[in-house]
C-alpha cells in the first residue's frame, strides 16, 4: 500500500511526524508538505509563481519532498507529477487544531485530502482538537486505525473522512462518532488596532460561540462529549435543493 | 439596497468597476476588495498576519476599502466589522475567467461570495469565460438582471448562484440555464523546469480536458454551448451517502 502523506502546518511540525510514525506500519509512505505553515489557505492553489520542489530527508526508508505551496498543490504535484506510481490513499495531518463544522471550508488540512478525492484516491484528513498540546498518541491511534480500515474496504475513489480527536488521553476518549458538519460560530471576529503610523489593521479573533444543538450526529457536538468525529466530505458544491426554486423563478425563459 | 462587491482579482481589475457600474442602480454600494490579485486563493483567510484594511476613493458616492487579504477577509470584515449595516447581498467579480466544475474549489471569487450566506446573507459570484477579454457587455447585463431578480425574490439566506457567463457577443448568448457544477478536467497540469543554480520548481500549466458528457445540466457544457450558466452553491461538505456506509463499517463499535 502507498500512503501519501501532507499537512498544512509544514514539513517540520510535529504533528505529521507522528502521523508517519503511526502509519509506517501499514505501508509505504511518501511525504510532500509545504516548506512552511499554510494554515487557513482553504483550498488555495499557487498559480502565478512557480512552486518551488525540494527532495529532503525526512526518515529512515521514506520519500519526502518539500514544497512551496499549499497543501492542494503538495497532493496535486504528488499525484500527477513526482510520484512514479499512484497511492492508495492520501492522510492529511495531524493538524494542531480541530477541523470542525463550516470552518473545514477554510482548513488546509481537509483540502490537501480532498485534492486527493478530486484525482480519484480516497482520502483522510486529521485533527487534534488543541492548539498547543504536544501530545498525539489518541490521534496516532485513531490515525492508524481508520486508515487501516480504509485500506482494508473497497472503498469508492471519493472517500474522504474528516477526523477530528479530542486533546484527552486515549484512555479517556469514548470512542467514535459518524457525524455530519455542524456550524461553527465566533463572536468578536476582529480585533482592531491602529500602527505607529495611523493605519488601521485588523487581526482575525474571535471565540467560538459552544454548538447550541445537542443532536449528537454534529461534528462539533461528538468532540465536545469526547468522542472521535467521523465526517465524511464530499466536493460537489451543487445546492441541488435550491436549483429547483431558481428554474422556477423562470430564468431560463429570461433574455439577455 | 445594500450590495457588498467584491472580487479576487483585486479592487484596481477592470472586472470589480464594470461590477460596479452594472449594479448601481439597484442600490447602495459598498466595495471591500483585496489590494492586490488573489487568484486560486481558494477559501483562505488571514489568521497569523493583521489585515491592512484603507479607506479609498473608488468612484463617486460609493464607499470602498482594500483590503491586504482574501476576498473571504474582505466579505467576513465588511459584515462582522466595517460596515454598519448589514448588506442584502453579496456580489463578488467580474471575473476574468471561469469558474466552472471542480475548479470553483479553488476560486477566490467564490469564495467571496460562500463567506456571504455563511453569515446568512445571498450572495453571487460573476465570472466571464475568458482570461483575455476585455468586453464585459454581456456580462454586466447579466450581473445586473440577476441581482435585481435576486433581491426581488425572497430568497433563503443560504442561496448563493455562481455565474458563467461566455465570452461572446450579448447577441450571441443563447440564453440562461440553471447548472450543477460539472468537473474540470486538466492534462499535463506541471511544467517542470529547473533555475540556474539547479533547483527543481513547477509551473502550475495544463489545459483543460472538454467535457465528456453532454449534459446540458453541467455548467461546463451549457457554457460551451453558449448559454449563462448558474448554478446554486452550498457549503455543506458533509457526504450523506457515504455516512450510511461508514456507519455499516461498524466504525462507531470499535474501540480506541
């Protein structure tokens, strides 16, 4: 089995250190990552500067690349350009910091695994519910435990599961959720200052406001009680629902 | 009417102007754009710089700020922040170029207008099915007629149209079709080079494959058939039919 490996916290972080350190078992892994911190890029690609490729040592027996992109563009030069042969699956992580609710239209993270849907290769992306714990043994587990599941199924081609681990230790974690996107608010989006100059700036803040459902099947809901949240993810943007409304309105009789 | 414009490339593209200049008399104007291009930024947001954000003249009586983010900073300060009152709708483009299928994950313009109905407000995203054209015509009669039908309807705050318009003479253009995104299909989409001192770096290149199917459903066959294809946009990730499978999996009985 060929595991493609990326993130979007950079080559050096931790978090995806430990991810090759749990999947190494399962088969053979290939790095590329971006060079640097992505976070927040959403599903950004580089178009108009060329990304620059370097063949780095990450560990022992492992392929790594690093690269000066996006972690869409890592997963899309991995698949059509560096690697001889195509993976099984693509694992995105381990993310310092939860992917929840709409905020995944914002994660790098989960668009790095949805490159890899987009080509036709089941995906998985992953996330510890802390922005400053060091320790990833419950994602390390559940990493190693759901791909190997993965791998094990015949999996239709656009798989994704957007994985989500409370920052608990394993022992205390519940076990697994199958959870839908929930919604997730802020309050105090920004914070306002001005520099020494008089120009004004903002810096993105904000608390996230607690999930107000408790139905269960909501990702941000499941993380809360300690549990894993499952969500599978698809790309097709279509509202279907509202397409029905719109053709009613008439517009397709509209003339220019 | 209060209509928030925006675009990805740049509040000083010829695009955002005609936008502007299409829309004025359907209401109040509000400009918030990035300072600079920011094509393929997909939904990205600034979260580890500040957000530059000035006050500029853009055209007489119409309020306007660039913005040092993505068009998703520019919409998400606009109404959490710099604007008073919240806007009806969101317009984002015109852009020069399509946004079409699989690649409206990677667009900045609609990206701008996804961050409008996330804060429950309706929201369009205009693009113009050619990087070269200059003509702007069909698409400013389009912006125009859709928006007013837009603000004219009572439209849930989650409907969001993304907008193709062909590059052709008003004349021309056949007609309207309500859409659902078709996919985007590239061949040899890296050129790899090499710089003077011997490193490796790619341009991001390939064309696009034509469509295999003849659906006229698909956004990108109604445009190569000469029609404005609008398609609703949702920003649900959530895959419902691959959630039943999972859960058969037995996922949800494993243990850590």
């Amino acid at each position: 089995m060929r595991i493609l490996v990326t993130n979007d916290d950079g080559i050096k972080a931790e978090g995806i250190k430990q991810l090759v350190s749990a999947l190494k078992s399962l088969g053979e892994i290939y790095v590329i990552a971006p060079e640097s911190e992505k976070s927040a890029c959403g599903h950004g690609i580089t178009v108009h500067h060329p990304i620059k490729v370097k063949k780095i040592y990450f560990s022992q027996d492992i392929e790594a690349w690093s690269v000066s992109g996006t972690p869409a563009d890592c997963v899309k030069l991995g698949i059509t350009t560096l690697l001889k042969v195509k993976p099984d699956i693509v694992v995105s992580g381990i993310n310092k910091g939860p992917n929840l609710g709409t905020d995944v239209l914002y994660s790098g993270t989960v668009s790095g695994a949805i490159e890899g849907i987009l080509h036709g290769i089941p995906a998985m992306a992953i996330s510890l519910n802390s922005f400053s714990s060091e320790d990833f043994t419950g994602a390390k587990i559940v990493a190693q435990k759901l791909c190997q599941e993965m791998l094990n199924k015949n999996l239709a081609p656009d798989t994704l599961l957007n994985v989500n681990v409370p920052a608990i230790s394993d022992k205390e974690i519940k076990g697994f959720k199958v959870t839908k996107l929930g919604e997730r608010k802020y309050i105090n989006n920004f914070e306002h200052r001005t520099d020494p100059r008089g120009n004004d700036y903002y810096w993105l803040a904000g608390q996230v406001v607690p999930p107000d459902k408790e139905d269960e099947d909501l990702d941000v809901v499941a993380i809360s009680n300690n549990y894993v949240s499952v969500t599978p993810i698809h790309f097709d943007l279509t509202n279907y629902r509202i397409m029905k409304q719109i053709k009613e309105w008439g517009v397709e009789k509209m003339g220019i």
